[in-house]
C-alpha cells in the first residue's frame, strides 16, 4: 500500500466540506463549541460506529461493494439536498437556542445515515486498505487511524464555527447560503 496516498486521502476527504463538518461548523456557530457538545458527540460516536460496522462488513462482503455502491450514492445525495433545503429556508429565530438546539441522538442517526461518511470508509477500506493486508491487525490498525483523522477533522470544524461565532452571526443569511450550496456540492461530488 502507498502511504502517501492513503494519508492524502484520508486527510483531505476527512477536512473538505461535508455534510458532517457543515453540520458541526453549524451547530457550533449557533450555540457555540460547549452548547453544542451533545450533538458533536452523538456525530463523532456515530462515525466511530460507521467506521467499525463499515469495516466490518467491507471485509466480509468486498466482491458486493461495486453492485451496493451506486444505491448508496442516490440515497445520500438526495439526503444531502434534504439538508440543503433544511438550511436555505431556516428561519431565524429569537428563541433559536431553547427551541432548535440538535441532540446526540440526531447527531448519531445524522451519521449513521451520511453517505459521505459510508464512501469514506468504504473507499478507505476496498482501495487502500484490504487490497494489501490481509491481517486482522493491520486492518484495524489502518481503520483507527481513518478513524481519528476523521474524528478530528470534525472537531476542526466545529471549533472554527464557534471561533467565528459572531462574525456568522452578523452575516447569517450569507452563511445559510455558503452552507446550503456545500452540502449541494457534496451531493454532486458523490457522483
């Protein structure tokens, strides 16, 4: 396995925009990096489980990834658009805080769900990793390392949406917009 590529990939997939990144730059931005600390949780928890069940089943089912692959993408982008469309018509609102405030549970499904996330691990695991270890150690030891490269890039994210909290805040509608047509990016990008 070339390791130069491996890192590059997993690195520039893991801090590119991505619904999960957008998400937690958001959340950060509305409620700040300790007010939103549930919800980067219940994202973070679920990427480690994507990671580990992915892993898991790319191992057992590797000849089944190219016939799955193209179901997966439609899915995902067209939740992605979902997302896009949440973004563009929020309103804001006074109350925002008490009312609108995401949980660990919706962070954790949000994950489990990103299609961004799937693609990561599966391209991870069918293009570097399996093609060139069959030990159980080295996969695990490559997973984990995928994991927290992805782990941090997300926490990246977060605290830069609460650093520039309230520049975000004076340009909200701006903001929205950016947000908005990353996430219709990353639909189009699955493709």
């Amino acid at each position: 396995m070339n390791l130069i590529a491996f890192l590059s990939y997993v690195i520039i997939t893991s801090i590119t925009p991505g619904p999960s990144n957008i998400l937690m730059m958001n959340e950060a931005r509305r409620f700040g990096f300790k007010g939103s600390i549930r919800f980067q949780i219940g994202i973070i928890s679920g990427f480690i489980i994507l990671g580990v069940v992915t892993s898991l089943l790319t191992t057992s089912l590797y000849h089944w990834i190219p016939m799955v692959e193209p179901y997966f993408k439609i899915v995902g982008a067209a939740y992605l658009l979902y997302l896009a469309w949440k973004i563009a018509f929020s309103k804001k609102s006074n109350h925002d805080a008490a009312y609108s405030q995401s949980s660990f549970f919706s962070g954790l499904l949000f994950q489990i769900l990103n299609i961004k996330s799937i693609l990561y691990f599966l391209t991870a695991m069918s293009t570097f990793i399996l093609p060139y270890h069959d030990s159980n150690v080295a996969t695990l030891s490559f997973m984990s390392l995928t994991i927290l490269i992805g782990c941090a890039a997300l926490l990246l994210w977060s605290i830069f949406g609460s650093a520039f909290k309230t520049i975000f805040l004076k340009y909200d509608k701006i903001i929205n917009t950016i947000m908005c047509l990353l996430l219709i990016y990353s639909a189009i990008t699955i493709f």
